[in-house]
C-alpha cells in the first residue's frame, strides 16, 4: 500500500500565501503522477493542478498565475505554492499519487496500479 499525506494547510488572509505539501511514502512502490484536488463546503472534489514524472504541470482555470506545483521526485514529494489567496480558495486540500505497488491474490504475487489520497489539509482564507 502506498500512504498519502498532507501537510502546511492553515488561516491566511487574502492576498497571503500558504505552502502545502505532500508526501508519498511505503514499500515496492513507484509513483506515476501526483496532484492537488480540493472541495468546499457542501461542494464536490475540484481538481487544481497537476505534476507528470516527465514534469508536465497543469492548471485549473481559476489558480492559474496564482498557484505554482512542484515535486521533488526522489522524496516523492508534491508541493502546491499558493500566492494572492482568495476567499474562494477556502477548502480542504487533498494530495493524490498515481501509484503502482505490489499485492498478492492468494499465494500469487501481483502489481496494482491505483490512485491514493490523503486525509487532506484545511485551507482557510479570511480576515
């Protein structure tokens, strides 16, 4: 199994910034790509952004110029820089990894390859 975790969410004022990251971590295990997702009060997930292994980034429409994404591979680790913050930008945070790991059915060994989610950090922007 792979354990996802979140972390650097808090209160920030508009126009701060917060620095979230998130780390990816257990045994025989090879991680793909990684990225941001977020939900609101009473809302669904919303994705945010997204970092390839090639080192492609994507953006949701709304964090764009704001948001930067970045990840060190070696650590496994994602990392969201958040500028100019929003009252909108209020949410929980969550860090997802497209993941391959090792399993087994019965005596048979296998590899899966699924996504994981962490348990998320509260993002809170007012003043």
């Amino acid at each position: 199994q792979v354990h996802v975790v979140e972390s650097g969410g808090g209160l920030v004022q508009p126009g701060g910034s917060l620095r979230l990251s998130c780390v990816a971590s257990g045994s025989s295990f090879s991680v793909h790509a990684m990225g941001w997702y977020r939900q609101a009060p009473g809302k669904g997930r919303e994705w945010v952004a997204a970092y390839t292994t090639s080192g492609t980034t994507n953006y949701e429409d709304s964090v764009k110029g704001r948001f930067a994404i970045s990840r060190d591979n070696a650590a496994n680790t994602l990392y969201l820089q958040m500028n100019s913050l929003k009252p909108e930008d209020t949410a929980v945070y969550y860090c997802n990894a497209d993941a391959t790991y090792s399993g087994s059915f019965g005596v048979l060994p296998i590899n899966r390859r699924k996504e994981f989610w962490g348990q998320g950090t509260q993002v809170t922007v007012s003043s």
